[in-house]
C-alpha cells in the first residue's frame, strides 16, 4: 500500500481526522486497520477520537502515526510533524479533563431501616448501661461512716452511743446485733462497755453485696478502783 508519491496531508487538520477521514473514504473498519497494522483496536479508537492522554504515551502515539502514515501512503514526517504542532498547541494534551466528583448526599442515606437500627441500638446501649449500674449498685459494699465515737477512746461511762450514717438499703449490725437506720441512713445505738478494752465491730452489707466493716476500739476505765469488784480488778491489773 506504500508508493514513493505521498498523498497530500491537508495542515489544517488534525492527525485524528486526518486518519479517520481517509478509513472512512476507503469504508474500512477498524478491525481491518487494526489486523493489518498490528495496532490494538482501542488504540486505533483513541487515535482517531484525539484522545491521545487514554493512550500508553508519547513514544508509542509516534509509533502508531507512523504505522498508519505506511498503511495509507501518507508521509511519515509529515504526518508526525502535524502530531507535534498538535502537541505543542495543546498545553493538556495528555492529562484527561478533570472528573467531577459527586456530591456526597449523607441525608439520603438515612432511611427508615438505619434510623431504626440506630434507634434500637441506643436502647441497647441504654439498657446495658442500666443493667450494669443495678450490678454494681447491688454487688458493692455500703458506705459506712463512723461519726462517734473515735477508735481508741478512753472512758469510765459504762455505756457508749455509736453514731454513723450508711445507705438506706443497708442492715447494720454492731458485734452481730442488728440496729434501726433513720429514714436519712444515719444511725445512733448505745452499746453497754465492760471494764476494760472493747473491741467494737460495725459492719454494713446489703442484701447481695460485700460486707463493709469498721472496727473500734474503747477502753473503759474504772471510776475508782475500791468500788470494783473482786473480779474486775483482776481484769483491770491483769
């Protein structure tokens, strides 16, 4: 299909059109242009759509040009000399036109299935939440406040007022005895001392939970020695 006489390149045009009008004169397809150069068919597409930054590069684009300026008898300079006048005209003659990115619509995606699943999933957690408070709530030992008296306490009353505060909830018992709480959780009871040291034991616990225990102690004296009986000095000097 070559001569030594070349076809006239009109420079007016582009080398796609170039290409494109001469197939078309001749009513070839691109499947025969593409089996007789060797030219991958999309390539083949590209080039005659001026796509030239869909195809592999520079290097090839000229060797393409140059296949098809041998297919159709068209000057091999020439033809590359029109694709780098092309080239130079075209400042973004390789980078494709910016795409435009679709807006992101998050409205859209809120549908009644994810708004009920999001729903649901907070009544969940909630209830977790709660779940895990009365757990805790039922497992953790009372508070227990000692107010009266101090530990170590020395006195030569006979009996003494244990004064505390505790949880509603909570059975206080002092040396095992059970005592009432006032409705605000504070408690007073009076406890009989024998002479000497007693060792008081205060523990609170609610009806699933730890013990919660504070111990003290009081030394109780005696007024005057000679008013004690036998048995109670020896205690005392003991």
């Amino acid at each position: 299909m070559s001569s030594f006489i070349h076809k006239k390149l009109a420079p007016d045009k582009s080398v796609a059109q170039i290409i494109k009008s001469e197939r078309q004169k001749r009513h070839w397809d691109l499947e025969k242009i593409a089996q007789a150069t060797k030219i991958d068919i999309n390539h083949l597409k590209r080039l005659e759509q001026g796509d030239y930054h869909k195809l592999p590069g520079d290097v090839y684009i000229q060797q393409f040009i140059k296949k098809l300026a041998v297919f159709f008898n068209f000057s091999e300079k020439k033809l590359i000399s029109i694709y780098l006048k092309e080239r130079q005209r075209r400042t973004n003659f390789f980078q494709p036109a910016p795409l435009a990115l679709p807006k992101k619509n998050y409205l859209s995606k809120l549908t009644p299935k994810v708004i009920r699943t999001f729903f649901i999933g907070l009544i969940i957690i909630g209830l977790f939440s709660y779940l895990s408070w009365e757990l805790k709530n039922i497992f953790t030992p009372p508070t227990l406040k000692i107010i009266y008296p101090a530990t170590q306490t020395i006195t030569q009353s006979p009996s003494i007022t244990i004064k505390g505060s505790t949880d509603l909830e909570a059975i206080v018992l002092i040396n095992q005895q059970k005592i009432i709480i006032a409705s605000d959780g504070s408690f007073a009871q009076e406890v009989d001392l024998n002479i000497g040291l007693n060792i008081l034991e205060i523990t609170a616990a609610k009806k699933h939970s730890k013990q919660n225990v504070v111990s003290i102690s009081i030394l109780r004296q005696p007024s005057a020695v000679s008013n004690l009986k036998p048995i109670d000095r020896g205690i005392i000097f003991q």
